[in-house]
C-alpha cells in the first residue's frame, strides 16, 4: 500500500483470517522518486514515456518491499497465497475515474506470487466513487460490534458502523496540506508532532473561508484526494497577512474540523495512518469529541500505521475467492462488485 502522502510502501503479511499482522516493512521512496511523483501530480501535461518510467519504476518498488518483508520475515514465497497491490495514485476523480501505478504484472514476475491490483475501477464502472474502499476491511475487523474508523492518511476518510450499517467517505484532507506547506516552507517532508503548527494560532477568518469550500458540503458518496486538495486550492485563500506558522496551524484545525463534524456523539474511534504519530492533530480530535473514546485500531489488535496494507490483503483473497469488496451504500455504485485485476505467476 501506498497512499497519498507518497511516503512510500507498507508491507504487511497476514494470516489467512486477514486480520493478524504476522510480520510487517516499511520501504520510503528514494528521493529523486518522491520528487517525481510529486511533479507528477502538479504537471497535467506530464508526457506518456514519463508516466510509463514511473509505473515501472514503481512497481519495482513495491516488488523489492515485498521481497525484503519475506527475506526479514524468513517466509518462502511458495507459502504466500497472493500480493494485493494498491499501487500508487496518481489521479482520482471519484466517479470517473481512478489511476494507480505499479502494474501488477511485473510485480508478480519479480516476487514469484500472484499478484492482484487495479481494484478501484471496477466500482467505477458500475457508477461508484472507486473510494473508499476500506469500510469493507474496517467492519470485518468490528466483527459485529459498532465503531468509527478515521484514516488519517493524506487523505482523510471515515466510517461509521451502527447497526450492522455502513457508511463511509473522504472528508477531505488530513495530512497532505500539512505536509505540503511545511515542505514549501521549511523543506521539510512533514511536522513532526505537529511541533510546528503548535507554536502558531488558528486564524479564524482562513478556517472559516476554508471550510466554506463546496466539498465539505457535499453530501456522500463521496471521494477526493491530491488533485483537489493542494497548494494551489490553498493559495486562493491566501493573503499577504497570514504568517506561514499560522497557515499551518490553521490547516491543522481545518483537518481536525472537517474529520470531527462527522465522528456521531459518543462513538467509539479507531484512527490508523500516518496521522496518528501528529500528537496535536489527535490532540485536536479528542478535544472536539468530548464525549466520543478516541483510540487507535491498536486497540482491536491492528497496528495503525499498517491497517491500510492488510485491506488489500484481504481484498486480494476476496477477489481469487470471486467474492466482491465494494460497498455500493459507500461508494455509489449500483451493485456489488469483485474487484482487481489478477496477474498469475
């Protein structure tokens, strides 16, 4: 799994149930990498041949963290049923269309496993957002019982599960506005802590004026990611007043706004992703939900920072199974569908 914040690959390997972590790796993406797959998203006129070098270049990526998971692991890949590969997004338009790199097929001839990936476009086909799919994987580690999970990947998304019920969407950003101004402004990749934003105020107008933008109103299905939310959707909210330190503790709070409007009262939460480790975004989360049990999925035996990565392996055992992973009531498709595209060694 790679997500929006283009850190790099988590790798996990599960036990058949798909819930148990056995062993799990970590694989940044070299620099020159990031740098491009950052271009990548802010140039729409990118050229075929580089978008093609980049897919290939990725897919080596996610190949080499799978073999080093196993090497560390000392698991013979005869004993891995299949890799589920989200691939890397480059491009998401929720209803229209969805573009993971990585190719699955060169994945699977440079581990030796059946590889599954491309799982987003099926939904789409059949009128879905193609995101998110995780809701799925979240109720199934529930096991009957209620909860909200939030993933605070670049991305924010949300679901909630009562009564055997599930709902789930993006609520906007959550890491990828954070990480981006600081990187603009003290070319750093993140805010450790949240230390950065902690030394500035919130300013009241911005956050009001950024929340007042039509995706927060919008009612779900819903998906978005990087194409939407990024420097230059911020930069037209800006002026010359605003100090950079209290941009970024005002984007902190619009993150932690946007996610808390939706957390129902007196829920039980389980945060995974990237976001956990910015103390004083979850700082920001309890404090707006008094009454709701803040917690990470640590506590329901999933390691949050891997949470994502062991979705798609269970997703890959429900595609080889033909068993669909979608949920049209989240995603807005017509009907269930199997998703994935399946590269056989």
């Amino acid at each position: 799994m790679a997500g929006t914040s283009l850190d790099g690959v988590d790798a996990v390997i599960v036990d058949s149930a798909c819930k148990k972590i056995l062993a799990s790796h970590f694989l940044p993406y070299p620099k020159e990498l990031k740098n491009q797959l950052k271009n990548l998203a802010k140039n729409s006129q990118t050229n075929l041949k580089t978008i093609a070098e980049l897919d290939i270049t990725v897919a080596r990526i996610f190949a080499k963290a799978a073999n080093q998971l196993l090497q560390r692991a000392k698991i013979d890949a005869k004993n891995i049923q299949a890799i589920g590969s989200h691939g890397q997004t480059i491009y998401h338009q929720g209803g229209n269309y969805s573009w993971q790199i990585g190719h699955g097929a060169l994945i699977s001839e440079l581990t030796g496993i059946t590889t599954v990936a491309d799982f987003r476009m099926p939904d789409i086909a059949a009128g879905g957002q193609g995101a998110p799919l995780t809701p799925k994987y979240h109720q199934y580690l529930l096991a009957g019982k209620d909860g909200v999970f939030v993933n605070l990947g670049g991305i924010a998304n949300i679901t909630i599960v009562k009564n055997s019920t599930v709902c789930g969407f993006d609520t906007g950003p959550a890491n990828t506005l954070l990480d981006n101004w600081i990187a603009a402004k003290k070319q750093l990749d993140y805010d450790e802590n949240g230390l950065w934003a902690g030394r500035g105020s919130v300013d009241d107008v911005l956050l009001k004026a950024l929340l007042a933008d039509d995706y927060f109103a919008q009612n779900p299905p819903k998906s978005t990611g990087t194409e939407y939310f990024n420097l230059r959707w911020l930069e037209a909210y800006l002026t010359a007043e605003q100090s950079d330190i209290a941009v970024q503790r005002t984007l902190l709070e619009l993150s932690a706004v946007s996610i808390s409007s939706h957390i129902p009262t007196g829920s039980d939460v389980y945060l995974c992703g990237g976001g956990v480790h910015n103390l004083l975004l979850v700082e920001r989360l309890k404090s707006q939900n008094p009454n709701s049990k803040i917690t990470t999925t640590a506590a329901l035996n999933a390691d949050p920072d891997f949470v994502e990565a062991a979705a798609f392996a269970y997703f890959a055992q429900q595609t080889l199974a033909a068993k669909p992973s979608n949920l049209p009531e989240v995603t807005g498709a017509k009907s269930t569908r199997i998703l994935g595209a399946i590269y056989a060694k």
